[in-house]
C-alpha cells in the first residue's frame, strides 16, 4: 500500500475536521469526507460489503464506511472515545477484506482522531 495514499486520505479527514468542526452525525461526515477525495483525485466507496468466509462459504458481512482507491479502509465515528470493539471492527474488516490498512476516525472532538490499524494477519 502506497504511504502517499494515506497521507492524502489524512489530509482529506483534517480539512473536513477544520471545516466542518465536531458536533454533526457519522454520514454528515462520511458524506463530506467522499466529497473532499474527490476533489482531490481520489476515488472513494461507501458502505462497502466485506463477505466472511469459512472452508469456501459465506457466513457473514461486514459493511466499511469508506473505501478509498479499493486499498484504504476507513471506519468513521463520533464517539467519546475509542474503544476495543472498535478496533475490533477494523480489524475484522481488514482479515474479511485482504486489505492491509485501516484508518479509525473520530470525527466527535475540536480535533480529529485517528488511529491506524494494520492487517498482520
């Protein structure tokens, strides 16, 4: 995965910190945040389905926020803080996709933040 991506993704989640300031719902900010991709050249998916498989067979799904360039995973909150089961839920998102990286978002604060999560498995 490309560092590059991420450090324009961040950039992206600053700006629409700075812009936007806390308080709004999770798709406010998740619809923002696609649009401010965009405008930077990056494509980016909402609510992107992730099948869990055991021995072949689907027996279950994940949904992701937001998927930039089909590599980055990013999971949105508004939230007090974070907490375990949030990064739970990056980390079973990234062993259902194959996907590498995750960014945990916390959009609830003055200052947005983050959290990187890697898929080691």
């Amino acid at each position: 995965m490309d560092a590059d991506l991420t450090e324009k993704v961040i950039s992206a989640i600053y700006e629409v910190s700075n812009v936007l300031g806390a308080g709004f719902l999770e798709k406010v900010y998740e619809k923002t945040l696609v649009r401010e991709l965009a405008l930077r050249g990056l494509k980016a998916e909402t609510q992107v389905h992730f099948t869990v498989t055991y021995k072949g067979q689907g027996v279950g799904e994940y949904v992701a926020d937001v998927v930039v360039e089909n590599e980055l995973v990013l999971e949105l909150k508004c939230v007090d803080q974070f907490c375990n089961e949030h990064m739970a839920q990056c980390i079973n998102y990234l062993r259902s996709s194959g996907k590498k990286i995750a960014l945990l978002v916390n959009f609830q604060k003055p200052k947005v933040q983050l959290k990187r999560i890697v898929n080691n498995f």
